[in-house]
C-alpha cells in the first residue's frame, strides 16, 4: 500500500501536488477531477478591488514565460461569497492566497478570510508586480517578519508564506518568516525579468518588468528550497518549474513536503494529475511505501577518490 498523505502544520493532505496561485480557476474543473488534489490553491485576493496592470501582461520567453499580470482581484466579500462556496463543492481543502500593500492591510485581510471553507492562508510577500521596481516584503527580512507575525495575531488559520527569489540570500528571509510565526513556507515565486521587442523597441510588457517563471526556473529555486530546508525547521512547498515526476521528486529530495505546479498548467493543465499518477510507480520502483520517505533525502555525493589526483 503506497501512502501519497503529507502533513503541512496542522494540515493532513492527501498527496502533496496542488497548484500554484494565479495559475488554477474554475474552469478546471471541467478538465481535471479537482478531488484528485492534494490542496486548492486559489488566485491571489487583495483587500480592494484591482484591474491589474496594462497589456501586454504576458510574452514567452526561453524556457517559460514572462508576465505582469498585477493581481486583478474582485475583493473579500466577492471571494467569501462567491469563491469559497464554489470551492466547498471539492475535497481537497482551500488556500487563500492573499496580498496587501502594508503591514496592517495585510492583518485586516487575513481576519476577514477567519470564515468557515478556508483550511489556510498563503501571503504573497514576493509578488514582484506591486512594488516600484519590484521591492516587495519578502525582500527585507525585518518586513517579512513583522507581516508574517501581524497575519499570526489576525487569524487561527495556518499562514504559508511565499517567498521571493529575488534576494541575496533568500535563508535570511526564511528566518524571519518563521520568527514571525509561519506554518510553512512556499518557495518561490517569480524571478524578476523583462523583454524588449526589438522590432518596435519598446518592451514586451505593459509593465515593463514581470515575474520569469516555467522550467527555466527550476535550477534556481531547487537550490533555494535546499537551501531553506536546512535553515528551518518548516514544512516546505516547493513552486518554480514543475512539469514532471521527476520535477516533483526533486524538490522533495531537497527538502520539500508538497509541490505547486503554475506554468505548466498553461500548457498541459492535466500536469497536476500525471504527477501524481506516477507517484505510487515511482515510490514502488524505488523500494519506498510512503512519500514522506522522499523528503530532504538527497544522498550527498561520495568523496573523491585521492588517487585521481595523481592521474594524468
């Protein structure tokens, strides 16, 4: 018997694929069996209501693709009303995902999503879209922390934060979010880029800049979640990349408990299912029963034979 559950804080998931923010509506349902997931991610809210950032929002670029899309959000009260009920219709429990321009806009958003059908809130420190040249909160440790700690005394949800890759050293920032009280951490969102269409000379974004992300992305936020694995004692949601098993089990093997797949549900949108299909036959090939048996389980590479050194 394969055992595919993980525990995220006080969270006992079916299996650990879910899908990353702002990447999965409702509309899927009619493409996928929602029940399959491990979680529900659903499209970041703010406290007011956003059209987003102008066209162009989004262009391809090698390896993934490039968008500003601004976070269009309808609200609170809509999302109560409207998307946590539709929600409530699937097994799998709902994340909220949230984002504010200040500390206390963020605890005032967090305590009115203290609503029955919200199993925990994702905050999105890392958006690079809201902050003039991309400065976000997960950015500065000491932001990070006191958001995060804010959140912690507005609700008795579990608090995920995501994280930013677009910082020196993204440990730093992993410390601060869980002194300030984070049940888990979700690493990463989007690497800062931009494009520039050299027909027109103008950039390729409304925007200018956007968040990079998609396979090209998966190097880079793989080290990052090894490296928060070993700076924390939090669960740990790996996001930058996913398209594959192997993808999965690689973020694993360095540290993550469960996985969001974005970009490729653009792409494939049946990802999310494929990957957790090949999870038992993966498990089973391997010797393994239960999926926590990957985590963190990346075997360091043997030292090297001195006596190469001679060699040559």
């Amino acid at each position: 018997m394969i055992d595919l559950t993980v525990r995220i804080g006080s969270l006992i998931l079916e299996n650990p694929v879910m899908p990353g923010s702002g990447t999965f509506a409702e509309g899927m349902e009619r493409v996928i069996d929602v029940d399959r997931l491990g979680a529900i991610v659903a499209k970041t809210i703010t406290p007011d209501i956003r059209h987003g950032n102008p066209q162009p929002r989004l262009t391809e670029v090698v390896g993934g693709m490039l968008s500003s899309i601004g976070i269009p959000s309808k609200g609170p009260d809509y999302f109560c009303a409207e998307t946590v009920p539709f929600y409530a219709r699937f097994k799998p429990p709902l994340i909220a995902s949230i984002s504010a321009s200040s500390v206390e806009a963020f605890g005032k958003l967090a305590a009115r999503l203290n609503t029955p059908g919200i199993a925990a809130i994702e905050v999105n420190l890392s958006c690079p879209n809201l902050e003039v040249n991309g400065r976000a909160f997960a950015m500065f440790p000491e932001a990070t922390r006191d958001a995060i700690r804010h959140i912690k005394e507005s609700t008795d949800r579990p608090v995920w934060a995501k994280l930013t890759p677009n910082v020196g050293d993204i440990t730093e920032i992993a410390v601060a979010a869980h002194e300030g009280g984070a049940d888990a951490l979700v690493v990463a969102n989007a690497l800062l880029g931009m494009a520039i269409d050299v027909t027109t000379f103008r950039p390729k974004l409304g925007n200018v800049m956007g968040g990079v992300t998609g396979a090209a992305m998966k190097p880079v936020i793989l080290r990052m979640v090894y490296q928060c694995a070993q700076a924390v004692p939090l669960p740990i949601i790996g996001c930058g990349g996913i398209s594959s098993i192997n993808d999965a089990v690689e973020y694993m093997l360095a540290g993550a408990t469960a996985v969001q797949v974005g970009t490729a549900n653009f792409i494939h949108p049946t990802t999310m299912i494929d990957i957790i299909d090949a999870l038992p036959e993966f498990l089973r090939r391997h010797g393994l029963t239960r999926v926590t048996d990957l985590i963190g389980t990346m075997r360091a590479n043997e030292a090297a034979d001195p006596s190469w050194a001679a060699v040559g």
